[in-house]
C-alpha cells in the first residue's frame, strides 16, 4: 500500500511506497509517459533492491480529462495534487479559446510553485552547436510568480493604460509617451528572498561550488537591483556560515567548501555562459532573465528536447516535459521520451533519492552514447541507429 508524501519543517517526508500523480498528457504524451515510468521503476528498483517502490496514480488533465468528465482541468485533479503533494506531468495541448484554465497557472498559483527549475547539462554524444558543450552544467532557478510576468499589463489607448499615464505624469512627472500600452514589474524582497534561499539550499545539498544571481540592476535599480541587494542580504544572514561572497574571495578568504555568491548582469551572463560556462554553476534569476537564459542554455548542450522542468514551492511540486505535445507523431512510439525521464530524475532527486536520480541520468547518458536512439538525436548523429521509444526506453533501462 502507498503513502503520501508529507514536508514537514521545511523537508520531504517521503515513505518507502510513496504515491505519485501522474498525467500522461496529450498527443504524444502516453507514449512518453509508457516509457518513462519503465525507467523509473527499473532505476527505484536497481538503486532500493525492492525496499521501495512509487505507487503511480493517474490524475486527469487535457484531452483525456475533456474525454471522461467534460472538463480540461477537474477539481479532483488540483485536489489529489494538493493532497499527495508532489506530480509529474507530459504535456498538454492548450485548447485554443478563451475560458479554459491553463493547468500550468493554475497548479501555480493554488499551490504557490514560486521557483521553476532548469537543470541544463551535455550528454555525450548529442549534437551541439558548441565545441565543448560539456563545461556547460547548471541548475537555473527561476521566479515563477513575480516581475514582468505577474500580468498586471494593459492595451495601448485603453481607459486603465490611459489613467496610469496620467496618474504617473501628474503625481511623479513622470514621462510616458501618450498612448503607450503599460505593464507593471513588481519584485518584492519577500519573492526573491524565498527563490534565492531554494538555491542556496540547492547548492549545499548538492555540492556546487556557486549560486550567481542574475540581474539587470545597472539599469532598473529597484527591481532587479533590488532582486541582488536581496539576494546578497539572505545569502548573508540565513547562510552566513555557509556562503562567502566573490568579493570576499578575491580578497584572499579561503572558501572552506563554502558557496560562493555571486552576481552577473543578465547581458553580460548571456556571453559567460557561451565562453566561461565552467565558471557557473546554480544560478537565480528573476521571471524574465531565467526564462531567456533556461531556453538559451538548454540550446548549448544540444536544444529542448532533452531539457526537464520542474515547478517548486514549499511543500509542492510539479515536475514535466518542457517541450510541447509533438501531436503528428502521437502513438507512433516515435519521440524522444528523455524531457520526461529527466524531470523525472529531478524529481527523485528534490525528494532526497539521490540514488534513483544518478541511476536515470546513468542510463540515459549509457543509451546515448550506444547511439541507439531515437528519430530526433539519430538524424544528427554520425553511425546512429533510429530505435522507437519503447526501444529506446529499454536502452536506458539496461544501462541503469
Ligand atoms: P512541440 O514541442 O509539441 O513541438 C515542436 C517540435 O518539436 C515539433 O517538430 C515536434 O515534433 C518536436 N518535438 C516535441 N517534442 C518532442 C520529443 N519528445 N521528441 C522528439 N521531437 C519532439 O510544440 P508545438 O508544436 O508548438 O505545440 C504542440 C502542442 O503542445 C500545442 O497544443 C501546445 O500548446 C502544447 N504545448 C504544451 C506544453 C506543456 O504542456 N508544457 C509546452 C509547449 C507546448
């Protein structure tokens, strides 16, 4: 019999049969999901020898759910979420059409999944645009709730737009052109405080070397500049034993396997990233700069379709695919089921079963380099071998 998983005092309490939702997700979605809980249970099994074991729940979402209940998104769905904590998810078609709720944004403001997190990392063997594509390894923290993003924005030549123009000229001088569409950039030190503080215990828990804050504070100084002010003042008096600032380094301290803190502006950590990747490696951004930089790093080490995703709050989490539903090849047992497995193994991973997670990314990497893969990697690949996805699924399984 499955448990739930439980957090308690800031941790996972994750018992030995824990239950997981899942939803399988449109398109080509069954048949990643097939595949992908192959591997997990093959990596639970390898890494715990039959002590433990996920009791998988299907929850239903997108067509699926359309199909059975005549809803896109059933309650019963948020609530078994909610109740069981932690879920995984393919992905879903977004019904074009106003009125539908996007599980996505629902899932993250009921459950305040205030960090969206991108590990980016090269697999031998993936085509690259890069030379060395493998001094590229970082996990990107994202704010998911806050910044340009938090769509308070309003049409050009409309009343509110107008009112604000206005409101802004008359009470601060402050000079809009007439007839401008506005949007509002709020970042509170609260929100980028607690984002900063998952990346810091991110990097202690997984022995990197450094959190960089990204930010653009040279120009928008109270936001973004805000966002490193804040980041800095956490860092110091939360892990004051545990960090060190970068300043502080090149002042001749001695780390001591301490975190280094430090910060990049967001254009200037776009180049870094293409010529100094090795130098980084937990990044926090806020909402826009982490978003930009996930997809631009994720491009590096050979493109999307291979990046996994995960949406994290405190005591929540949702882990999926980052590409879209792929529907033309929908039950050709066709695409690449690796986005999925990923997630996956962030997943184990955010839930403290290191072992699983090592043995995933194990045999993924193991059935990459056999060059046994599928359509996506095998048409870029020099002597690769196009397998299907369930094929392609037993390659990981057998390297596990
Ligand atoms: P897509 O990611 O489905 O497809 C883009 C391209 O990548 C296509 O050529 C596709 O064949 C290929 N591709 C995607 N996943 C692949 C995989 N696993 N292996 C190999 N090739 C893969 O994006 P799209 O076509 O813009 O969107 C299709 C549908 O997916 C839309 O309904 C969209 O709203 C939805 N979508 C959902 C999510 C999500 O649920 N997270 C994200 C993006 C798009």
């Amino acid at each position: 019999m499955g448990e739930r998983i439980d957090f308690r005092d800031g941790r996972w309490v994750v018992p030995d049969h824990p239950i997981i939702p899942f939803i399988e997700g449109d398109g080509t979605g069954p048949d990643i999901w097939r595949a992908a809980r192959r591997v997990f249970d093959a990596a639970v099994d390898k890494a715990a020898r039959g002590k433990r074991r996920v009791e998988w729940l299907e929850v239903l979402a997108g067509e699926k759910a359309f199909k059975q209940t005549g809803s896109w998104l059933p309650d019963a769905t948020l609530d078994s979420i909610r109740a069981h904590r932690v879920a995984i998810k393919g992905p879903l078609t977004t019904p074009v059409g106003g009125g539908i709720r996007s599980l996505n944004v629902t899932l993250r403001q009921l459950l305040d999944l205030y960090a969206c997190i991108r590990p980016v990392r090269y697999f031998e063997g993936v085509p690259s645009p890069m030379r060395e594509p493998q001094r590229l390894d970082v996990v990107i923290f994202r704010e998911n709730i806050e910044d340009v993003y938090s769509g308070v924005e309003y049409r050009a030549g409309s009343g509110e737009a107008d009112a604000l123009i206005g409101f802004l000229a008359e009470r601060f001088g402050a000079k809009i052109r007439p007839g401008s569409a506005i949007g509002i950039k709020p970042m509170s030190k609260f929100g980028s405080q607690r984002l900063v503080v998952k990346a810091i215990q991110y990097a202690l828990r997984a022995g990197r070397r450094s959190v960089t804050l990204v930010h653009k504070g040279n120009i928008m100084k109270f936001t973004e500049g805000g966002f490193r002010e804040w980041g800095y003042e956490v860092a110091k008096e939360r892990f004051g034993d545990k960090t060190i600032t970068e300043d502080e380094t090149g002042k001749g301290k001695a780390e001591n396997g301490k975190v280094i803190m430090k910060d990049r502006i967001t254009d200037a950590m776009f180049a870094q990233l293409v010529l100094r990747p090795d130098e980084y490696s937990v990044i926090a951004a806020p909402n826009l700069n982490g978003d930009l930089l996930s997809d631009a790093a994720a491009a590096q080490v050979g493109g999307l379709g291979l990046a996994p995703g995960g949406n994290v709050g405190d005591g929540y989490a949702v882990f999926e695919a980052t590409h879209g539903t792929a529907p033309k090849y929908a039950g050709l047992d066709k695409v690449n089921p690796g986005s999925v497995i990923l997630s996956g193994a962030m997943m184990f991973e955010e839930l403290g079963w290191t072992d699983v997670a090592e043995a995933i990314v194990r045999g993924l990497g193991g059935a990459i380099r056999s060059r046994r893969v599928t359509y996506d990697l095998a048409r870029q690949m020099a002597g690769a071998t196009e397998v299907s996805t369930s094929q392609f699924a037993a390659g990981i399984i057998e390297h596990v």
